[in-house]
C-alpha cells in the first residue's frame, strides 16, 4: 500500500506533462541563442549534483547547460553519468537525510559500521527501484524536447533503467529530430554498485553518426584495456566517458581511466563528469576531450580539460578526423597483434569456450 502511494508520488511530481510545461515556460520566458551546430563541436559536461524539491528546477538547470553548449556551436552535447540524481531531492525529507550522509561520511566520523552501511545501501537500492521507470521517463521526455529545440545530439548522461526487476545504469544519445540512437548499460561495475545491487549490461555498441562511428562505455568500463581494444577494432573513432567517481580527486588516479585507453586505441576519448557530494559520496573529476600524444599541441594527449575536479565547466572541442587517422597511420605499433599468441592464451583462460571470438 504505502510503496503504491510512493510510486503515485513520484509519478505525479515526474509526469511528463510538468516537464513540458517547465520546458515550454522556460522558452516563453527568455530569447533562446540559436546557432548552427559545428558538425564536428562537442560539448562535454562538468556539473555539481544540486537535489531539487521538484521537477521543474531540473529542467530548468539542463536546458541552461544545454543552451549554453548550442551557444558555442556544440552538435554533440555529453552529460555525466547519474546525471539523475537531482531528482531524488523531491522525496519528502530528502534534503535532511542527504545531510545526514554527508556529515557521516566525513573523515573524523567513524561510528558507522558495516551493518549500518548494508541498511543504508538496501535503501538506497530501494529508493533507485522505486524512482527508475519514472525517472527515466523523464530523463528522455526533457532531453528528446532539448535534441529538438537545439537541433543537436544529446547523450542523456545515465540514469537507472528497469529490466525484469533488475537495474542497470544506462544512457541514451538522442538525436536532433528527438528519436534515440542508440542506449547503452554499464559492463564493469563498481564495487558500490555490485553491493548496491545493480545488474551489468553484457554488450558494448559500436554505431554510426554524421562525426564518425562512435561508443559509449560508462566509466568504471574504461578501467580495461580490452574495452577500447574491442571497441576500436569494432570501428570506433569517438569513444564517449560519463563519469561518476566517487572518491577525492587524484591525477595519477584518474590515469587509469581514459586518458591511456586513448592512447592505446588511437581513439578521440569524450569525458563528461558529476561532481559534488550526494548521499555520503563525493564524486568528483575532470571533463575532458583526449586524443593520441602526436596529436596534440602539448604532446600531452589532452585537447581540452576542465579547470578544477569539482564545480560546474564545459569543455569543448572541434574534432579533426584527418589527423586521427593520419596518427594512426603513422604510429608504429598501431594495429600491432600477435593472433596465434592471442588464440592459445584465450583458449587456456577460457578452456570452455571454442576459438577466439
């Protein structure tokens, strides 16, 4: 009874005819900048996590980001992973509990145990169950509007799709006339999210786009070097990064992820990333665009990257495909395999299985 109630709540509070209106107030409201995208612009997003006590605020905050990457030409605009997260602020008494987990998730705080943390993670799994229909409703009701008033690609950033009562952390990139393209669920869980219960996707998707053939792996899935391998054989030229790194920031850390998978696969690397502190976590990270060393100005591999690891910054970037694939054709160990090497060590770690896949 009482989870009947909630579900009506929140579907109510998240109703797609609230975020129209929001959307359609907010255009009534102000002059939009219109400009033609720049086929080859991207936009990746840096944003703090701000809980809302209802639906409209949201709208309101990601049609702003939205505009302001149209503004400067961006066609291709990356939103992080859980970028849903604001809208867990309109459960009644949210804002008290999330200051609640904050403050015991402070360093000098140590009287919570691992009894308390498996509660407070079975409520957390509760509460992502009870929000994830409507809150991927309406994830893709506001940014279909977005794709079609700005006339560009939007990756939604992930939120939590339910699959036969299972949940995956998921994303979908939107196209210019409102249609999706193409969704994609994290493969590589973090340990949080294994406790946390949430299930893993068993597919990466290579498609093709107007910039290039492009993927979306999600965070946690860049701590692999055969994730880009499989991507960049497959036909990826653009491999897109939402994040949500739930730890202090680090630079030597934060190199396992896709600056060196970049360099790897001779890939343009998109980051996108939520930072802020939201339930007892702190998330934080840099955006950014990446390409091979050879490519860029500073023989650094980076092409753009946000200021700081917290705040809210967008990071763009005119992506130049001649000279990925001039790079690739002039790296010395670029394509380099040793199949019969590859075979014999798959068969013996994989005896179950038949060839190489």
């Amino acid at each position: 009874m009482i989870t009947t109630i909630i579900k009506k709540y929140i579907e109510a509070k998240l109703h797609p005819a609230k975020i129209h209106a929001a959307i359609d107030k907010t255009i009534t409201s102000k002059t939009i900048e219109q400009q033609i995208p720049k086929p080859t612009r991207v936009a990746c997003v840096q944003r703090t996590i701000q809980p809302v006590d209802k639906v409209e605020d949201f709208v309101c905050n990601m049609f702003s980001i939205t505009e302001q990457a149209s503004a400067n030409g961006a066609m291709y605009i990356i939103f992080p992973e859980y970028n849903f997260f604001d809208l867990l602020g309109i459960i009644p008494g949210f804002t008290f509990l999330n200051n609640y987990l904050n403050k015991q998730a402070q360093p000098d705080v140590n009287n919570h145990n691992q009894t308390e943390k498996n509660m407070t993670n079975n409520y957390f799994y509760s509460i992502l169950d009870l929000f994830a229909k409507q809150t991927e409703l309406a994830m893709l009701t506001m940014m279909t509007r977005f794709a079609t008033i700005f006339q560009v690609y939007i990756f939604t950033g992930t939120y939590i799709h339910k699959q036969n009562n299972n949940l995956y952390n998921q994303g979908a990139l939107i196209r210019p006339d409102g249609t999706v393209h193409v969704k994609q669920g994290k493969v590589h869980l973090t340990d949080f999210e294994d406790q946390l219960g949430l299930s893993r996707e068993n597919i990466f998707r290579t498609t093709n786009l107007p910039i290039g053939n492009m993927a979306i792996p999600i965070c946690m899935d860049a701590s692999y070097f055969e994730t880009f391998k499989l991507l960049e054989e497959s036909g990826a030229d653009i491999v897109i990064m939402p994040i949500a790194n739930n730890e202090p920031y680090n630079k030597w850390k934060a190199l396992r992820g896709i600056w060196p998978r970049v360099q790897e696969s001779y890939v343009f690397g998109l980051k996108s990333a939520l930072t802020g502190h939201f339930a007892g976590m702190h998330f934080t990270g840099k955006a950014g665009v990446f390409a091979p060393i050879s490519m860029t100005e500073k023989m650094d591999g980076i092409i753009a990257i946000s200021k700081h690891p917290e705040g809210d910054e967008i990071v763009y970037a005119d992506l130049d495909f001649d000279a990925l694939y001039q790079a690739r054709k002039e790296a010395e160990y670029y394509g380099d395999v040793n199949k019969h090497f590859e075979a014999a060590f798959y068969e013996k770690t994989y005896p179950h299985r038949k060839g190489v896949e």
